[in-house]
C-alpha cells in the first residue's frame, strides 16, 4: 500500500513545492554573496572567519546532514555509519573541519528531538571542537543557530564548550596585503541580462595566489532564504508525507533542474573574480571545478575522443547510457567554464553515501565515504593548476 501511494502521490507534491516556493534569483543571490564576502573581509569574526591556507593545513568540508529524529523523515540515518568512519579518519589525520550548513534539521524537528537522537555524531564532532578544529556554518534549515537567543547555550550543552556559528569562512593561500579587485572581463552567457559595474561587482579579494570563500549557498534564494511559505510546507506538508513515505526528497534527482539551475547561478558570481573560488553546499548536488558529474563525463569522452583513446570513450558512454535517467540537464556551456565553482554535496545520499571537500595547501579534492566505510577519491587537481586558470 506504501509503495502505491509513494508512485501517486511523489509528482503531485514535488509539483507543488515548485509551483508555490520560488525560484533562485540571479540578482539577489549575487548581491547577498558579495555582501556577506564584504562583511568577512571588513569585520572578520562578526559574521565569518578568515583562515590562513598554511603548508600543513588539511581541512575536511561536509554538508546538508539535515540530523533528525530518527525517524522516517531522517534523511542522516542511512548515512549516520559513513559519516562516523568519516571523522575517524579526519580526526586522526589531524584535519580542520567546517560544517557548512544543514547540519541539523531544524524545519522538521524540535533541537531537543534532534540532540536526543545524535548523541553520537555530536560527541565525534566534539572531538574536532576541543582542538579548536571546528568550524560550524548555519544554512537554511539550522538557522536557529544564527536566530535564536539561546543558540550559544545550547551549543555549549552539546558540545561542552562554547562555540561560534558563522555564515561565512575565508581561506587565503599566501596573503600579501589587501586589494580591491574588480571583475574580470569573460565571455558571458548569452541569456544574462547585463549590468553596469557598480560596487556590488567590486570585493575586496585579497594579493594572494588564491581565495576560498565557503557558505552554505542559500543566500538571496527566495524559496528557502526566510520564506514563510517554504517552512509551512515543510513543517505540516513535507514532513509527515514523507515520514509515511519513507522517501528520502532531498535528493539532487528528483529536482535537478532547479538544483542546476542554482548551481549555475553560484558558478555565474564566482566566474566574476580572478583568484576566487566558491563552495557551497545547500543542493546536495556534488560539483567539482564548476561540472556536475554528468558535465565532467561529457568533457571526459570529448577529450577521448579528440585523444582516439577508444577504449576509454567506450566506457564513459557506456557509463552515460548505464546512469542516462540521472543526466537529464547539462549545460551547453559546461566546455568553456572556469573551475571556479565547487559544491561538497550532502551527507543524506539514499544508498548511505557522503561526499565532501578535502583542501590542502597542495590540492582540493571530492571525496565520498559509502557504508562500507571506505573513502573514495571522485576528482582532484592541484590549486597550483586552479590558480593558473582563475588568472
């Protein structure tokens, strides 16, 4: 009867979420990401962070959790036994880790129901705090930690020691001193409306090789950035439908032009910027140097080709024919872009999966941890090879 009601019922209710929550919008996405850029750089450590990129930095980047109740609506609970394995091998690897947003699901559940059902995350998560290693991003569905009064001492409950929640984190490899750096002059999207400079399109980036400017992505999105009617259905829609379904939805697949097409609007601001990258999380969409996975296969077999490497285009067609029904958009653009843009997906995948973001004062890298507690390399280049291309 379950399974009758999940194929009836799962168009209908994503329909309505898309028809009564809005779209991402270019123009109040880019002014709320330069902003927020502007704050950190001008008041660092009112509303983020700016961390040197050193020789022995290692950090670890996880988002979109979205912990639970442990019940059907938990999204976390298949990925719980990843993630443990997970900061295992970060905390004894001596990484930095920043969790970008979503961590808790604060639209479906009370903190109280939410603390009760994680005690073992959060007392691994502790591990990192108490080496001061621990950097905490609200996103959308946690913004109690930014909102509420009480936030502090409720993070002191569970973690034993106070801790700061942040919007923002900076990382520069290498600062000299402080510019002001206008916006490079690219070959735009033929479906942009352009605009005239203006001090929204001016940050203050700093001299140095590189600049890492991570935050959950919500920002300036109208269906999710404060909207009342999002959190209605959320709260007394999606969540009890979802909780008898027992259907994870907050899946890159079944919304995935929306997904990309947020995406893209991130890509868009940071392709602005020399020296600049920007990652987010928010879509649970893993993107890697700007392309989704779908993008890096396409340009993988072009190159291939190109190269008459025929076995090794086979296999990526195959690849694409075998996961076809998960490659419904990819951007005709995708050839041409700047690696400008990364997004550490989630750590709510259906199979129990996690990706993440490692950075290094060498390299970044997409990883994913399954169930079976093993950590997977999905792409990597040298920031080396990324600074010569963001010139």
């Amino acid at each position: 009867m379950r399974r009758l009601v999940q194929i009836i019922l799962l168009k209908p209710i994503l329909w309505f979420s898309r028809k009564f929550t809005s779209r991402p919008e270019r123009y109040r996405i880019f002014k709320a990401l330069s902003e927020l850029f502007r704050n950190i750089k001008e008041e660092p450590g009112k509303k983020g962070v700016i961390l040197d990129l050193k020789e022995n930095s290692r950090i670890i980047v996880f988002s979109d959790h979205h912990r639970g109740a442990k019940n059907g609506a938990d999204d976390f609970v298949k990925a719980e036994t990843s993630y443990l394995a997970a900061l295992d091998y970060y905390f004894e690897n001596k990484f930095q880790y920043i969790s970008l947003g979503d961590s808790e699901e604060l639209w479906e559940n009370t903190l109280n129901q939410v603390k009760k059902n994680n005690s073992i995350t959060f007392e691994a998560e502790k591990r990192f705090i108490l080496k001061d290693k621990f950097f905490k991003v609200f996103g959308n569905h946690d913004l109690y930690w930014d909102n509420s009064l009480i936030s502090s001492q409720q993070l002191k409950a569970i973690y034993g020691k106070k801790l700061r929640v942040f919007e923002g984190v900076i990382l520069e490899k290498g600062n000299k001193e402080n510019t002001r750096q206008k916006k490079t002059v690219s070959k735009p999207f033929s479906f942009l409306t352009k605009k005239p400079d203006s001090d929204e399109d001016v940050l203050p980036i700093a001299n140095c090789p590189i600049t890492i400017f991570l935050t959950h992505g919500h920002q300036g999105d109208a269906s999710s950035d404060g909207n009342w009617l999002s959190k209605f259905f959320v709260a007394n829609i999606w969540a009890p439908l979802q909780s008898y379904l027992r259907i994870n939805f907050n899946t890159p697949a079944y919304d995935e032009d929306l997904k990309t097409s947020h995406n893209l609007i991130m890509y868009e601001w940071s392709a602005k910027y020399n020296s600049l990258v920007l990652i987010t999380g928010h879509t649970h969409q893993p993107v890697f140097e700007s392309l989704t996975h779908p993008e890096r296969l396409y340009k993988k077999l072009g190159d291939a080709v190109k190269a008459n490497r025929t076995d090794e285009a086979n296999q990526i067609e195959q690849e694409i024919k075998r996961r076809g029904r998960d490659y419904k958009t990819t951007p005709a653009q995708y050839l041409t872009m700047k690696p400008s843009y990364f997004n550490s997906g989630c750590c709510c995948f259906r199979d129990g999966d996690i990706t993440g973001i490692e950075i290094t004062h060498e390299k970044i890298s997409l990883v994913k941890w399954n169930i079976h507690k093993q950590r997977v390399l999905l792409e990597e280049t040298t920031l080396e090879k990324l600074e010569s291309l963001l010139r």
